[in-house]
C-alpha cells in the first residue's frame, strides 16, 4: 500500500483526478496478515504482524456496521467483478490467499470458504469465523477477501457510469450507503473544487474500465486517528480550541490513500481499490524536506478544500508547526 509522497504532495494545491498507469508487476493489494513463505504461522504471530490494525478495524465494522460497509444495488451481479479480485489477490500473494476451486483460502487469517461455509484452516482469529457467519452467505466471500486485504473495494460500471456494488469497511469521512448508485460524477458531487474530477467523469469512467491498470494517491491531515472515519463515527469538534501549535500538531494525524483500479475481464468494469493508511503527523514527516512540501500544499489549499477537509481553523497552527519542522536540520 505504498504511498507516493512526491506524487501526491504537490503545490499549489489542485482537486484533481492524477491518474497515472501502474508499472508492470506492481501490486494492487496488500494482506492484512501474511507469512511471506506461504507456511501458516501461529495465531500468535499473525496477531503481531503489521497488517493488524486493518484487520481489527475491519473486523469491528463488519461486525457492528456490515450493512454501512457491505452494499449494492438490486440486481446487480458483482460474480465477474469478485471473481477478477480474488485472482488478483491470489496471482499477488500466494501465501496469503488461495483459489482451489469452489474454496477460496485465506491463508493468514486461518480461515477459508467451502462454497459459502466457513473453515477454520488452523488455529487463528475466531473472530474473522464469527463475523463470516453472522453475514448473509452471498457476502461471505466479499468479506473474507476484505478481511484479508488491507484495501476496501468498489465496482465502477462503464455502462451505467454508476458505483453498483461497494465494500467499504474504511471510508474517509464519507458514507458508502450514501454513494452506493451513484454515478462517478455525483459520488464526487461533494467534494470541494472537484469541477476536475466531475467534468472528466465520464472518460475518467471509460480510462479505468477500459482494461488497463491505473493508480492515484490522496493525503489530508486530520484530528481522526482511527482508519475507520463514517461520518456518524467521527467527532464533528474536530481539534479541541485553545491548543498551541505542538499540541494541535501532537493531535493531527497524516491520512492517505492509495487508490488502484482492476480490470474485470469479460465486463466494462473496473474494482476501485481503496487502501488507507493513518499516521501520527510528526511521525509521517520523516524529514524537513517532506514537512516543507506538505507545509506549501497546506497554504496554498483553497478556502473551500479547507472547509470540506475541516482544516480552516487548524491551519495557522498546523502551517507553524510545518514550517518549524522544515527548517530543522537534515
């Protein structure tokens, strides 16, 4: 889920769609727990693996919000869709995930599907059984791939122009129930500035679907330091009044995305690939010359991104604070 922090910070600042294609080989999908030699580790292990904090959330959404996370419109077949995901999943990550027929085997997490059924593969996360078998059985498999890959996911239709089906367990601050239906243009509909994005929706649509592999990054910085920001789960107050600069800072948290698209064979279709990453902000501006780009973006943010993004109090001390931490010393 790499981020591409030269790519993405830019300024001056602009709402834009910055697509550009994947390299041959790059990978598109990240596993929220993987033995890199494809052997099963103990519950242990896989429990302290990096991935985890995806995974936990991931868990806690599907069981408590599944019908926020998990949606599409009536009708529709996400099978074609599901079907490229899960071969991209096992072409990328062998150790972490498997395709033997009608079971799909999520290695790391020590669980499969039989058909629909869960299987426990070997001692692992009882919670990933528990959530699979609460859901309803045509959203098992959809599930299981979510929890086995960092990412979040959603099928952009080339013939409707619409987003048919979702899976989205991590939004930033925004409602998959809300976009689930929607055309690409009104899904961006809210977004600050976005006469980029919207005015290009319908070629953006047919670029993505049109069997190529494409990617384009996303960052904000936000007083939310959870991966998973419905907007009935955040806190409207944003930072709490009166804070000094390092404190603010202290409280603000770098937030990106890595947005990828898959081609779906046999279809005008593409799955949107959502991966999220959160990171204290001082930790994430590793060094002066990172803390400086970010500082010249910030300013140079419109009135309106600044509101949609919640920054427009924040930004005087967070604009500070960047400029300390760009002059320090290499």
């Amino acid at each position: 889920m790499a981020f591409d922090f030269d790519a993405a910070v830019q300024a001056p600042h602009r709402m834009q769609p910055g697509l550009r294609r994947l390299a041959a080989g790059a990978r598109q999908l990240t596993p929220t727990i993987a033995d890199a030699t494809g052997a099963l580790a103990g519950a242990d292990s896989r429990r302290t693996d990096a991935g985890q904090r995806h995974l936990r959330e991931k868990l806690a959404v599907l069981g408590a919000f599944a019908p926020q996370a998990l949606l599409q419109v009536p009708g529709f077949d996400a099978g074609l869709a599901l079907a490229a995901l899960a071969a991209q999943a096992a072409a990328e990550h062998p150790g972490a995930f498997a395709i033997d027929g009608d079971h799909w085997l999520a290695h790391g997490l020590g669980w499969a599907l039989d058909g629909d059924a869960p299987v426990e593969l070997a001692p692992g996360w009882p919670e990933v059984g528990t959530v699979l078998a609460a859901l309803e059985p045509g959203w098992r498999r959809t599930a299981l791939l979510s929890l086995a890959f960092a990412e979040d996911f959603a099928v952009i239709d080339a013939t409707t122009g619409t987003l048919p089906w979702l899976a989205v367990a991590l939004p930033s601050v925004w409602a998959p129930e809300h976009k689930v239906g929607r055309s690409f243009a009104e899904a961006h509909a809210p977004v600050a500035d976005n006469r980029l994005i919207t005015g290009a929706a319908p070629q953006l649509v047919k670029l993505v679907t049109g069997g190529e592999r494409w990617e384009r990054f996303v960052w904000t910085l936000t007083a939310h330091p959870r991966l998973h920001a419905h907007p009935d789960r955040v806190d409207p107050a944003r930072w709490a009044p009166g804070l000094d600069d390092d404190s603010l800072a202290a409280q603000t948290w770098w937030r990106t995305e890595r947005q990828t698209f898959i081609p779906v064979p046999g279809a005008a279709q593409a799955v949107f690939t959502i991966g999220v990453d959160v990171q204290p902000l001082a930790r994430a501006m590793a060094t002066p010359a990172m803390a400086g780009q970010v500082h010249d973006a910030l300013a140079s943010m419109s009135d309106a991104v600044l509101a949609y993004r919640g920054l427009s109090t924040a930004r005087p001390a967070l604009l500070r604070w960047l400029a300390r931490r760009a002059a320090e010393a290499a």
